[in-house]
C-alpha cells in the first residue's frame, strides 16, 4: 500500500500550509502563541486542508484563496480539539501533553478562541465568496458545539441508538470534512452541482472515519493513538462498536454498568473491552464504516475531472486498505 493517497501537487501546496498555519499562529501575546504553537506542533495529518486543496482542484485551482480556506479550516480543528481537550480534562493528545493540562483551562479556552477568530478573519479576506465562506464555516461550529454538548448530555445513558450515535458523529466530525470539502469547490469556482458533490462526499467520509476512529479506541495501542485506549468507554461515550456490542450480549450488565459508571478503573476498563471484543462488534463496525466510503466514492463519480475524481476515490480506498 502506498504511503499517501495525495497527488505530488497536494504534497507540495500542503507544506506550503504549514508554513501559513506557523505564520498565522504567531501573535504578540506570548501565552496564547505559545498555547497554539504546541497544538500545531503536535502534528495532525491535515486531512481537512488536504480536502480543502483536492477539492479546489474541481473549478481553477486559485491556490492563494485556496490556502486561506485550508488554514482556516486547520485552525478551527485545532481550536475543536482545545476545547474538548477541556471539556474531557483530557491530559494527552496526539502523544504530547494537552494545552489544558500544561497551559491551564483558563489559557486553554482563549487559545481555542483565538484560533477560531483567526480562522474567521482569514476566510473574510477571501477575494470573493467571502462572506458566503465565513457563514458556512460558522454554521459548521455551530454543529460541532451542539454536537458537543449533545455527546455530553448523552455520555453514560445506555438508552441511544444507532440513530442518535449517527446524528452525534455527524455534528462532531462529518460536518468539518463536509465543510473543508465544499469550501475548496466554492473558492474554485465550481458549479453548485460539483460543490455539492464534493459536499456529500464529506459528509460519508468523515462519517467513516469517525467510525474508524472509534474502532481504534478499542482496538489500538497506546502509542498508535497517542491517548490512552478506552477512552470512549471510560467517558461513558456510547460508540458504534459499543452499541452493536450491547445489541449482541443483550445489554449485558457488566457492560451497562461500565457505560454507566462515572468513573472505571483500568481493570474495569479492561473488562470492559474484553467484552466488545469478544463480539462481532468491530467487524460490523468496520463494515457500517466501509458502507460509507463506497457512499463517498459514489457521490463524486459525476464530477466532471476525472483526474480529482480519482484523488478522491483513492483517498477512500486507502482509508479501506488501511482500516481492513
Ligand atoms: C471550534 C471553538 C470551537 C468549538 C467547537 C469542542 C467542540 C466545539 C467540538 C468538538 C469536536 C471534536 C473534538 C470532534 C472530534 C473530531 C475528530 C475525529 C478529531 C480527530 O481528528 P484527526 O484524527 O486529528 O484528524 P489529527 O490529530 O490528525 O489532527
């Protein structure tokens, strides 16, 4: 398997990000650059601007308007992971230490905020669509918030469904890829039609790779993940796998218990595990995640270049190759 699915021409123009993105988070205050900086250090694999940049690759590839939407929608992801950084008390995060845990919540919350303005104040800059960019991107931080703090009113209930897990993952993750996605077709020029392609096409990957990404929290390590495994469990999140899980031991009580408790143990965390494992639970998830993928791939098979066409089904076939 490859080790990237991005074309030579994303490679090179997402360097060119980071450099934006280094830029921008320079501020004269001291603390909150700093807090910023650690964030973008940190690293993160840019999904978002690379959709971005693919996507504006659609109508004239306007790279100069193109960055700005990329950085913007880099900033704002940041700023999502600070707050819920927060909102979890979370003390790792891609293998590093949190901005909360080291920078203290207070700090922690302005960072957030100023990476969101930033990103605002960069989309306004746009040499046109501007305002129409700033409004969707605060539309999608309005899903991501309520999405937030529907996963909190929700966290330890053993009474949700598929329906409400779907619902959740799509505030929380979908609606930014799907964003990043119809940002790059609008600053391109792209026809209404191509843009909402593009727009679909976000929203089944991001649903995947939520999905995959839940399947992770079980399945991998450590290290691979750069967080503890069993987060979700522990913070009473209800996940896919956990749902079909509960579905094939008929809610079984240790299960429920665990899901319910407001504090585990790392035995009981373990256990917990075990549990799901010990299920088809992951399989089907993988398999719900696959269903998506291919829903991705098929919303972009009327794009009208099939070159991006083919960079964008290739990023879901690696996300299948990889994940399976
Ligand atoms: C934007 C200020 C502001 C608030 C939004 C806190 C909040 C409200 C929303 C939380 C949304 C959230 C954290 C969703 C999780 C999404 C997710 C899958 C994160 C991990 O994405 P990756 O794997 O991360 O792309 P990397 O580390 O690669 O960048």
């Amino acid at each position: 398997m490859a080790d990237s699915p991005l074309s030579s021409r994303i490679m090179r123009d997402l360097k060119r990000v980071e450099e934006e993105l280094e830029r921008v988070v320079f501020s004269d205050e001291g603390e909150l650059c700093e807090a910023s900086l650690t964030m973008l250090r940190g690293g993160g694999k840019r999904l978002r601007p690379a959709l971005v940049l693919i996507s504006g690759q659609v109508g004239s590839y306007d790279f100069e308007s193109l960055i700005l939407a990329a950085v913007a929608v880099e900033l704002i992801h940041m700023a999502s992971l600070i707050h819920d950084d927060i909102v979890d008390s979370a003390d790792f995060r891609r293998g590093l230490p949190t901005v909360s845990s080291t920078k203290g919540l207070h700090v922690a919350t302005a960072a957030g905020d100023f990476l969101f303005a930033t990103a605002l104040v960069l989309l306004s800059g746009l040499r046109s669509g501007g305002i129409e960019a700033v409004r969707m991107m605060a539309e999608a931080v309005n899903i991501l918030s309520l999405g937030q703090i529907r996963q909190m009113e929700m966290a330890h209930r053993v009474d949700q469904n598929m329906e409400d897990y779907l619902q959740m993952i799509w505030s929380k993750t979908a609606v930014l890829f799907a964003t990043s996605c119809r940002l790059g077709g609008l600053i391109s020029g792209a026809e209404e039609e191509e843009v909402d392609f593009l727009g679909r096409y976000g929203d089944n990957l991001g649903m995947a790779f939520q999905i995959y990404d839940d399947v992770l929290d079980i399945t991998g390590t450590e290290e691979s993940l750069g967080k503890p495994v069993g987060i979700d469990l522990k913070e009473g999140t209800v996940t896919m796998p956990i749902l079909f899980a509960l579905e094939e031991t008929r809610f079984e009580r240790e299960l429920c218990a665990a899901i319910e408790s407001p504090s585990l143990t790392e035995e009981e965390v373990r256990r917990g595990m075990e549990i799901i494992l010990n299920t088809r639970a992951l399989e089907r998830s993988k398999e719900e995640a696959k269903k998506y993928v291919e829903r991705a791939i098929d919303s972009v098979r009327l794009l009208s270049k099939p070159e991006v066409r083919e960079e964008l089904v290739s990023i879901g076939k690696f996300a299948i190759d990889r994940y399976h």
